[in-house]
C-alpha cells in the first residue's frame, strides 16, 4: 500500500528538530563559520556552547539515530533517518550537535560492524559520547578516487604492521583522535582483494601531516583535509579492522551509509537556497516592480521546486530500498543515482538563488557562495559524479539484452506485421 505520510509521534520530533535547529544551532553557524570548526574539539567557546545542547538533544532521544539502541542511538531506518536529515542539512553545525557528523558516522557504523569488543571501547564508545572526532585516510594524492593504484602499503612484521605511504583529503585529521586508514596488505593479488584497514591512533609516531588544504574559500593551510605521509607508522596487529584483504567490504559498508546521508543532507541544503531565492523575490523591486513579477525569476523558483521534489522523492525512494532488508550492493542503482543527483541539484538551485540576490550573492554577507563551492565538492565526495554515472549505466545495461535480428524489437513494420500475422483470423482484409 502507498502511502506518503509521517506517524505523528514523529512528526512531532521533527517539529521540535526544525524549531531547535533554526533557532539554537543556526546562530552558531555564524560564530564559527568555518567548515572544519565543528571538529575542532579544542576550541573550548564552541564546545561550551554545544555542549548543553547535545545534552538536550540526548534528553529528545534524537542523538545518533543512525545507530543501534545498544550503542545509543535509536536504530531508526533509512526513511526516518532521511526526514531527520534534511533539517539537519541546514546547518553545519548541527550534524555534530545531533552525533551525526561525518565522517564520524560512517566510522562508527564500521567499528560497530566490524571492531572487535575492545576496538570498540577504545574508540566506538568516546565518538559515540562526543569526546573525540575522527578520520578516514583513505584517498592517495596519485590515485584519487581509483584504488586500483593505491600505494600506501601495511607490511606484517612479527606483532606489529608497519604503515608507509601518502593520503591526501584525509577528513579533519588535524582534530582527529585517531584514523582510519586504507593500506595494501597483499601486492600479490589486485588491490580489491589485497587492501586492509587499519585504527591508528594520531600520536602514533611517524604520522606526519604535510599540509592541511582546505576548499575554496577556506584560509590557505587552515582547513581540515589533511595530506598525510605514514613513515614506518607502527600499530599492533589488533590495530587491524576486520580481516586482512577485507578492506574493500569494510569501505563499501561505510560508503554506501554515507552517499545516502550526503545526499539527505543535501535536500535541507536545496529547500534553505529555495526559501532564500523565495524571500529575495518577494522583497526586490527593480523595473517598476518586484523580482517577483519577473517571469525569468519565476521559471527559477518553478525549475528549483519540481527539481528538489524530484530529487527528493528519489532519495526517500532509496532510504525505503535500504529499509526493505536490502543491502547497499542490492541498490547500487539508486545510491548512485541520488549521489549523481545531489551535486547537480545542488549547483543548480544555489546558482539560480545567488543570481536572484545579485552581487550580494556571491558576496561574504550570504552563505550562497559558501554553498555553492560544498555544491562543487558534492560531486567529488565518496566518488566522483562520472563514476557513479557510470554505475548505472553499467547496473542498467545488465537487464537488457542485445537483439539478434536486423531491426530493433520496437521496430513498426516488423511488430505490425507480427500483429496482422496474430489477429489474421479476425481481420478480413488489411487496416
């Protein structure tokens, strides 16, 4: 049976989410704007301030819904997880003051999957508190998204492995308490069958953090995407996460997680670019009238809604494949579709609100330039936007199949020649 409605206990805690959201977490967006501050965990002012509210936030029962009531959180599927998402999508901070930032998220989701019991108590339990933040090094400078020719290399030595190599856009590894990283244990057999992961924690000796790029707009050196280099980083063997050679599992496990949350996110994202475009027209007068009356700005706001609904029906679509017991691999279609989708999406409805704010738009008094460079970096997060294009096409093309006639099978003159060969009996003489 379809149906498009929201239990009410629910609907309740997302009223409550959207009010504290907009009127508790969204002022902190602009007392630490930076995208790297909600992971600064030294920065006592901010930490003071959220402090509180994430103690609220646990009160509701809404803190890292992502996960099991064992670990904390509420165990709530994909769908209700994906209405929660849209209105922490709003703000940057607000991921962090609900405990579910990532890359934190994903990295918790695979110490629940795949750590042992005491992975998990040295890790698991103070990023599920909040205490810390992490990192996933998983990227290399030579390679990009192609872990085909991944370098970083893990060689056994009696009780320990030995870590060395580069990571580059290691996910706030200046603030992390420890990393995740993704090294060849095997050069014997192809990278997907021969990679492991491995907890490290960031005060192991010989972690050096060559630099810290941060995305456009960000200060040079200041952000929070580090560039790593591993000189024989020694970690014990329980270090090793999963089994050896299981790398590639434990990362799709986490990856399928994030692309959905990513683009979740990114439907709170679209509607906040829609409300200002709306308000901006509504408030403009040029011309002799407002922007309003404006049929360009008004194919804008029209394009920008259908656009987002679609969108976000697809990604609802998607959270209700997951729910259904069906893996991430089973639904690698729709992953990739919404993760196609959300960049494009993105750019397109922040781009249409910054032209309809004119200069101030794409000045530092609104946050459209900020988002419209996040937009840029959507298509590059958890894979590039022409890898998952090519996904589906690839996912698609398996359920068809080639024909082995001259003409295709929807061919007129063939099918209508067909059909008079089937009704001949009822037909006396041709249409």
């Amino acid at each position: 049976m379809w149906d498009f409605s929201t239990e009410p206990e629910f609907q309740q805690k997302l009223d409550w989410m959207a009010r504290f959201v907009r009127e508790e977490v969204e002022p902190i967006d602009l007392l630490f704007p930076d995208m790297s501050d909600p992971y600064d965990t030294g920065n006592r002012q901010a930490r003071a301030i959220i402090r509180p509210l994430q103690e609220e936030v646990r009160r509701q029962r809404l803190w890292a819904c992502h996960l099991g009531r064992e670990l904390g959180g509420q165990g709530y599927g994909q769908i209700k997880l994906a209405l929660m998402n849209e209105i922490l999508g709003r703000s940057s901070w607000a991921p962090t003051v609900f405990g579910t930032a990532a890359p934190d998220t994903g990295n918790a989701e695979i110490l629940a999957m795949f750590g042992t019991e005491a992975q998990r108590a040295a890790y698991l339990e103070p990023l599920l508190a909040g205490d810390i933040v992490s990192c996933y090094s998983m990227t290399e400078p030579q390679g990009g998204a192609d872990p085909a020719v991944f370098q970083t290399t893990a060689v056994r030595d009696g009780d320990e492995w030995v870590i060395n190599g580069e990571k580059w856009f290691s996910s706030n590894a200046r603030y992390a308490a420890f990393l995740i990283v993704m090294c060849v244990t095997d050069t014997t057999v192809p990278v997907a069958k021969g990679a492991s992961m491995f907890l490290v924690p960031s005060d192991t000796p010989g972690i050096e953090i060559v630099r810290n790029p941060g995305v456009f707009g960000e200060a040079p050196g200041n952000g929070a995407h580090g560039y790593l280099r591993y000189h024989n980083v020694r970690v014990p063997a329980s270090a090793l996460l999963g089994e050896a050679g299981q790398g590639f599992a434990v990362a799709q496990a986490r990856l399928g997680g994030g692309r959905i949350h990513h683009a979740m996110r990114t439907v709170g994202q679209c509607q906040k670019a829609l409300d200002m475009m709306c308000e901006r027209a509504l408030s403009r007068n040029t011309k002799g009238s407002s922007l309003a009356d404006k049929q360009f700005v008004q194919g804008y706001i029209a394009d920008s809604y259908l656009e987002l609904q679609q969108f976000r029906l697809l990604v609802l679509h998607t959270a209700w494949l997951i729910e259904q017991g069906h893996d991430y691999k089973a639904n690698m279609i729709s992953i990739a579709a919404i993760k196609v989708q959300a960049a494009k999406i993105y750019h397109d409805i922040v781009q249409r609100a910054m032209q309809v704010h004119g200069s101030l738009g794409v000045s530092d008094e609104m946050p459209l330039g900020r988002m419209w460079t996040y937009a840029a970096c959507m298509g590059l997060v958890d894979g590039p936007t022409e890898v998952h294009r090519t996904t589906i096409a690839r996912q698609l093309l398996r359920r068809y199949r080639p024909v082995d006639t001259l003409f295709p099978s929807e061919h007129i003159p063939t099918r209508r020649a067909a059909a008079l060969a089937k009704f001949k009996d009822y037909l006396t003489e041709p249409a």
